[in-house]
C-alpha cells in the first residue's frame, strides 16, 4: 500500500512531473506516479495534436517538441492545490525557440513563442496522477514559431 501522501508531497510529485517533461526525460522516469491509462485533455487547434489522449502519448509528443524546441520550458509563476479535488494546478509561460530539427518545416525557423500555460494534474486516493489537463494556446505559439496551425505536429509522428 502506498503511505497516504498530504498536499505537499502531492504537489511536489507534480512539480516533479513538470520537470521531468521539461527536462524531456523518458516516461518510464515518472510512470509509477501516473495511473495506467490516465487521460491527457488539452484543446488545441492542430488535429493532429488533439490526438494525443493519454499522458504517456502526450509525453512522447512533448519530447519531439523538445528535439525541435530545444529551449523549451514552463516558468511556473503560480501553483497550489485544491485538496477537495486532489489538484495540482500550475500556471506559467511557456518559451519556446525552433533551432532544432524535426520540427513541422524543413529547417528551424529561429523564432521565438512565449505563451501562456494552465496545467491541472489530477490525483486519486492512490496517489497515482489519474488524469493531466493543460490548457494552452498552440495556433498562437505555432504562428510565433512560423510553423503552419494545421499539421504542426513534429515530424515522425
């Protein structure tokens, strides 16, 4: 049985998530704090995005971003958790620089996207992350990479 864990140590495990995506580690890095299947819910503009449904499918597309969007990270300015819901809830900027391969273009565009970001990570009784929301501007950052809205998903996928 897993120990009861309080709002801190849930939070802490949620900031740990974020970074370990930040950082563009594997998933296996943090899989034993998301359940099994849990959903990933964004709405997003890019088709092709939205079907990216689960945390761990999520992660896989995050970490392609990251080959294309090296610099890529979540300034967090504001976090706290909601107890009643068992939340975790990040507000930040997003900063991005396309100077790597494998983006949507041919070549890295060299252009910069800063927008804003809402991720709310969902715990269970288990402590397990059973479901991650983030809400997120990606027509907008996509223009400010000049990558087309549409299809902007990185290559490979």
């Amino acid at each position: 049985l897993k120990k009861h864990l309080g709002r801190v140590e849930r939070l802490k495990i949620a900031l740990g998530v974020q970074s370990a995506m930040d950082e563009g580690q594997g998933f296996e890095t943090i899989a034993e704090y998301i359940e099994a299947g849990a959903p990933f819910h964004w709405n997003v503009n890019d088709s092709k995005l939205a079907s990216k449904t689960t945390v761990k499918t999520y992660w896989v597309w995050h970490k392609r971003f990251l080959q294309a969007c090296p610099d890529a990270k979540l300034q967090i300015h504001h976090r706290f958790y909601d107890d009643k819901k068992k939340e975790a809830v990040f507000m930040g900027t997003m900063k991005a620089t396309n100077t790597g391969p494998g983006g949507p273009v041919p070549e890295p565009t060299g252009k910069t996207s800063v927008t804003e970001v809402v991720l709310v990570v969902t715990f269970n009784s288990d402590q397990e992350i059973v479901c991650m929301t983030k809400i997120w501007n990606d027509a907008c950052a996509y223009r400010d990479l000049g990558w087309p809205v549409e299809g902007a998903t990185t290559s490979e996928e």
